[in-house]
C-alpha cells in the first residue's frame, strides 16, 4: 500500500512495452523472412501479427481511457480523507469505512504504512470484529460488501 501503485504501474508499463517489442520485432522477422515463405503463408502470417497489434492498441485505448484500471483502495481513501474534510462524510461513518478498507487490504496481504496500522489499533471495535468474522466466514467480497453496505445503512439512521 505504501507503493500507491507504483510498483504495479511499472509493471504494467513494462509488460506493455516487451508486448509491443514483440509484435514489432515479429513484423520485422517476416519481412526478413519473406523470401523464404510462400506467398499465403506470409499474409496469413502478416495478417495475424497485424491482427495482435490492432488488439494491443484498443486495450492500450481502454487503459488510458480508465475503462480498465488497476484497484486501487488507496484512491478511495483519500477521497474519504477528502471528503471528511470538507464536511460530505461524518467522522464516525468515515472511521468505520477506513477500518474496514485497511482491513480487507490486510487481508489481500498489502503491507500497511505505521500510521494505518496505529489507526487500525485505535479504531477496532465491535464493527471490525463482525467485519473481519463474516469476511472471513462468506470469503466472498460481494458478501463482505454488502455486510458493509447494510452497516454503512445502520449508522446513517
């Protein structure tokens, strides 16, 4: 978490790059081996690699324009953070929220920052243990979020 996405951008970026590199060098190994095929074997082959690139370019398309995006809670949470300040989100809604965002990262295995994990110690409470109990019982995020959702309902009245 501490990473704010950095390290799976850099990964993404590079597995987009050694694709393209790969389409590209793939149309260049034809080229150099057009004398050796015949005729339909080369645009068959062409048409393939040409084919991947055209799908490399839309997915790269959606990429950039968020229709395909990485999860990132951390955005949510600082749009909470956001939110708190400006007077959108009550500060026991937003606790309760916040415990249960940096506990369902835990539980993914994300390394929390010192700060999280002080404000996890002094924020749990009966809602996490429920939390942290049917999360662990359904094992289904849907589930758990609906658990949150119904809870998110109860504290508004």
């Amino acid at each position: 978490m501490a990473s704010r996405g950095t390290t799976e951008t850099s990964k993404l970026k590079q597995n987009l790059e050694e694709q393209l590199d790969r389409l590209m060098q793939q149309l260049q190994d034809l080229e150099e081996c057009r004398e050796e095929l015949d005729a339909d074997e080369y645009e068959e082959t062409k048409k393939e690699t040409l084919e991947q690139l055209s799908e490399f370019n839309d997915s790269l398309k959606k990429i950039m324009s968020g229709d395909m995006t990485l999860v990132d809670e951390l955005s949510g949470m600082q749009l909470m953070d956001r939110d708190l300040m400006v007077g959108k989100l009550a500060r026991d809604l937003y606790t309760q929220q916040k415990v249960e965002i940096l506990t369902a990262l835990r539980k993914l295995g994300e390394k929390l920052t010192g700060d999280d994990e002080m404000f996890l110690s002094a924020n749990a409470g009966t809602a996490l243990s429920q939390f942290e109990r049917v999360s662990t019982d359904l094992g289904s995020g849907d589930k758990v979020f609906a658990l949150a959702s119904v809870e998110v309902e109860k504290a508004k009245q």
